[in-house]
C-alpha cells in the first residue's frame, strides 16, 4: 500500500490523544449533516418542481391555441389544423369562464372557474380521468347535467357526489346585464394533489359549458398535447404557421415561465446557503489535521530523519483530510438519499390548506437527481481536500531537530 495512505489511515484509526479522537469525529459528523442536508435540499427542491410541472401538465396541455378578444368562431377548422400538425397527438376545445356558484349550504355564492371540457379526454390524460371520475363522463345515469367539483371546493359548498349546486355566469341582454344560470348534479369529487383545481375549478362537459354561456361550437381556447418525441418548439412554430398567425400560440413554459425561473433560482441559493454548512464543517477538519500535526511531531520528526521528504509528510496529511472528507461525504449523500426515499414512500411531508394554497400543491415527494448528488459529493469532496492543504504543508515545513529536541 501506499506509505503515506498507510501512516494517513493509522493515525485516523488509533488515534492517541481522546481530544483529537473526539474532534475527528466531530469533523466527520459536520461534514455528514452538511452533506446531507445538501441532498435533502435540493431533493425538495428537485420534487416540487417536477411535481408542479407534472400537476400544470397533467390538467391542461403542452400548447394553447386561443383568439384575443373573443371566442374562436371556426372550432372545427382550427382543429382540422391543428391535428393535421406532425407531432400533435390531440388537440381539444375548451370553454373557460369565471362564475358563481350556489348551493343549498352556501347561498351568497362562492367565486370559481368553470371549465367545460370533453369527457373523453380522460381515456388519454389521467388528471382528467381522474377529474371526470369512474364513469368517464359528467352525465348522472338519469342524463342530468353533472359537474365535477374539487374536495376543498366541495368542503367550501358543502356539497357531495349526488348534491345539487347552481351555477351563474355574466351575460348580456340587449345592452343590460343578464346573467344565466344552470344548475348541475355532483357526480364526482376529485383530488388531485393540485391546490389549484382541488379549491377553485369546476369542470362539466363542454356541451353543457355551450348550452351555460351560449356559445355554441365555440371555443376559448385549443389544448393541444404532443406525441412522445415531438419537439414543442417546432409544433409550436409550425401551428402557427398553419393557423396563418391568427391565433395567439403559447406554451407551458410560456404560461409558468416566471414561476419556474423563480424555482431555478431558489434551488441555486439554497444550494449557496446550505453548502455554507458544509463549509464551516471544514474548520473541524483543519483543527484535526492541527492538533493531529501537534500531536505527531515525534513521529514526523522521526520520519524526516529517517529520509522522509516534505512531499511524502505533506501527502500523509493530505489523505488524512482526504480519507475524513471521503468518509463523511459518503455517509451525508447515503443517509440523505435514504430520508428522501422515506419521505417520499410515506409522504411525511403535507400540507394542511392555508399552505396548499400558497405552494399550489399539498405534498411533496423528495426526488433525487444522480447530477445533484454528483455535484454535491464534488463540491464536498473538494472544499474536504482544500481544508488539508494548510496544516499539510506546516507538518512538511516542521523541523525534525525542533520536532525531537524535547522527546
């Protein structure tokens, strides 16, 4: 084996002095918690965003074809279009609009989005199956009009599958206001993790939404999902080529750009001030390395009599705080892949709704990233062996005369 391994791993092993063991193992510890909170951290961060961005996808779509100003008129042909676009594997009409609802517990009405879909969709996107519910449609078995209401909506109205809920739109009657109403049966009272839906959005069939706001074969907008490996850009480009720029053409990126660049952002600086933890744990290893350096001066002395270089005495102490930075930088990334798998598997971590509301979910799965831990076992790995430089290079420098003089 390598000498200055073997002389580096000895004194980490047996150490004499129980002052110094005791500090090492600190070192160790510090490292390890920072590590891991390092991994824990950006596991969070990492989970939420993927997780929104599964939720934001799941409910509506990667494109959004919409007219500004107005309904679109020509449904059926812009759908022609659009499906005709290489790389769209579905593109669905939805009518949207603000609305209030009343229910027999809640008769001054609550504000809420009504969202008129196609029912169908649900066979394709499992959000929306799971919206729709198992029957796969909005229809009661009696043909009744039906509404799918979210649970803390539901709680809100306190309503429940088989309630009767009314729903009021604005509307105009030559020049006056005239607002229309519909009342619909609950069929189905859906959670989907997303706050978002589960406390503010009604969905009904799209038929219905015409019927409600009288618009028929019309449109707000055109939800358009991609096939497996279509590049959303060049769909993108190529709808609105095809729709002759008529449409306003977005995307989900476009939709949530400041909320995502808003995550990007903090996952950097939590990752700046959490590593701070593992920084300050470095102290620990240049105090080991210190005391370690008094302790041993004999044997340096000894060795550097005996022929030993300064390079040879300096890399016995580089390993030392190489072999520490190893040990606690493997133990931090292991425990902490191992809380954010727990976490993950039991959903420890929920949010009751004042918070759901505000982080639009209400749990998080905690995932880890092979890149993340790659570059938090670097940067661990790295500011561990810059600790060992200093007190490596002042053993190097220590005279043997000065080093034996009182032995």
């Amino acid at each position: 084996m390598h000498l200055p391994l073997t002389i580096a791993y000895r004194y980490l092993k047996r150490p004499t002095d129980a002052l110094i063991s005791a500090v090492g193992l600190v070192s160790i510890l510090g490292l390890v918690i920072g590590v891991m909170a390092l991994v824990i951290s950006m596991a969070l961060m990492t989970g939420y965003r993927r997780d929104l961005q599964r939720k934001l996808l799941g409910g509506n779509a990667d494109i959004f074809v919409y007219s500004v100003g107005a309904p679109i008129s020509d449904t059926g042909g812009v759908l022609r279009t659009i499906r005709e676009v290489p790389g769209v594997a579905e593109a669905s009409p939805v009518l949207f609009q603000h609305a209030l609802v009343t229910t027999e517990r809640n008769t001054t009405g609550s504000e809420v989005m009504l969202k008129g879909i196609e029912p169908g969709r649900g066979k394709t996107t499992p959000m929306l199956a799971k919206i729709i519910g198992p029957r796969a449609t909005f229809a009661t078995a009696e043909g009744e009009a039906g509404v799918a209401v979210g649970q803390y909506l539901a709680t809100r109205l306190g309503v429940q599958a088989g309630s009767s809920l009314t729903v009021i739109v604005p509307g105009e009657n030559g020049g006056s206001f005239a607002p229309r109403s519909l009342s619909f049966v609950v069929t189905n009272v859906f959670a989907t993790g997303f706050y978002e839906y589960d406390a503010r959005w009604l969905f009904v069939d799209l038929a219905d939404a015409e019927r409600l706001l009288q618009a028929p074969h019309r449109a707000n907008l055109v939800e358009v999902k991609l096939a497996p490996d279509a590049s959303l850009d060049d769909v993108v480009r190529e709808i609105s080529r095809r729709t002759e720029r008529k449409y306003a053409v977005s995307d989900w990126r476009d939709m949530n750009r400041q909320l995502f660049e808003t995550l990007k952002f903090q996952q950097i600086a939590l990752f700046i001030i959490i590593g701070l933890i593992v920084f300050v744990s470095t102290f620990n290893i240049v105090s080991t390395l210190i005391m370690t350096v008094h302790e041993k001066r004999k044997e340096i002395g000894i060795l550097a009599s005996m022929g030993a270089e300064a390079g040879t005495i300096r890399l016995v102490f580089l390993w030392y705080g190489t072999i520490v930075g190893v040990i606690g930088t493997t133990l931090g990334v292991t425990f902490g892949v191992l809380i954010c798998h727990i976490i993950t598997r039991y959903q420890l971590i929920s949010f009751p709704r004042e918070i759901a509301e505000v982080y639009f979910v209400s749990s998080i799965p905690f995932i880890t990233r092979g890149s993340d831990l790659v570059v938090i076992a670097s940067f661990a790995f790295v500011v561990s062996f810059v600790a060992t430089i200093f007190p490596s290079m002042r053993a190097a420098r220590l005279n043997p005369v000065e080093a034996l003089r009182h032995e």
